[in-house]
C-alpha cells in the first residue's frame, strides 16, 4: 500500500504547524545584548508574573516622583560594565522542563565572578522572564519593593 503523504507533504506539515519558542537562552542573551535595558518600558512584554510586577512598581514610584528601587542593571547585578568583558566571559547554560525554564548566566565583571539565575515561563509560545535572582548579590527580583 502506498503511503498518503509523501517526503514533501510531511515536510509542509511540519512546517505549517505552530510556531515554537526559541531556546530560553535566547530569551536571556537579548539582556545581555541590550545591557541596562531590563526597566526600560518598551521590554515590559518580555516579562511576566511577579518580575513583570515588579517592574511595574518600580516605574510608579520612579514617575509619582519617588526613588526607583532598581537603580542598579538586573543582568549584571551591578551599576557598571565592561562590555568587551562581559562579551568575552558570559556563558548561559538552561534547563527547561515544559513551559518552565531557568537560565543561569555566568561571567566576569571587573575581573570577579558573577552568576544571576533567570526563571523563565512560556507564554503563549514566547519565553518570558518570570523573575531575576543574583546568586552574588543575593537578591531576588520578585521580592524587591517599591514605593
């Protein structure tokens, strides 16, 4: 009996089937391309849950004419940078199971180690950032208060 579906049909079904996300990594990288730009309104889509709270509290308190709580970059869980030595140093490593995954991003500031875990959640076939923890710094995105 011959077979319904040749190579290339199967192949046109695969490729009409729903979008996936990328790797939760890639999700990550752009913050490390885009250094300081985690609190910047235009990448509010790109979190979600308490991390996207978070964020949003601290743009209230920052236009009600308050102090920000985030004066510091997420990424990096630093003020400064040395771009060329980030570039040189990051490595994300990712687990994911489903629609969760963590990122663990790992590089050197100013010649010290660094390590700032990312939880992730896939939302709608997109990974968003569902919080930020500095393992160096420790703190925890989720639980910082504004206002």
């Amino acid at each position: 009996m011959k077979s319904l579906f040749g190579p290339a049909a199967c192949l046109g079904l695969l490729l009409s089937g729903p979008a996936f996300a990328g790797a939760p990594a890639d999700a990550v990288r752009y913050f490390y391309s885009n250094i300081g730009s985690e609190t910047e309104p235009d990448n509010r889509d790109r979190f979600t849950g308490l991390a996207r709270a978070a964020l949003d509290a601290n743009e209230q308190a920052a236009n009600s004419g308050g102090a920000a709580c985030i004066d510091f970059i997420l990424a990096l869980d630093s003020q400064d940078l040395d771009q060329n030595e980030i570039d040189s140093s990051l490595a994300l490593n990712e687990t994911a199971d489903g629609p969760s995954a963590n990122v663990t991003a790992d590089f050197t500031l100013f010649r010290q180690p660094h390590e700032v875990q990312w939880s992730l959640q896939e939302v709608d076939g997109v990974w968003k950032v569902a919080d930020i923890a500095s393992r160096t710094g420790n703190w925890q995105l989720s639980t910082l208060k504004c206002g």
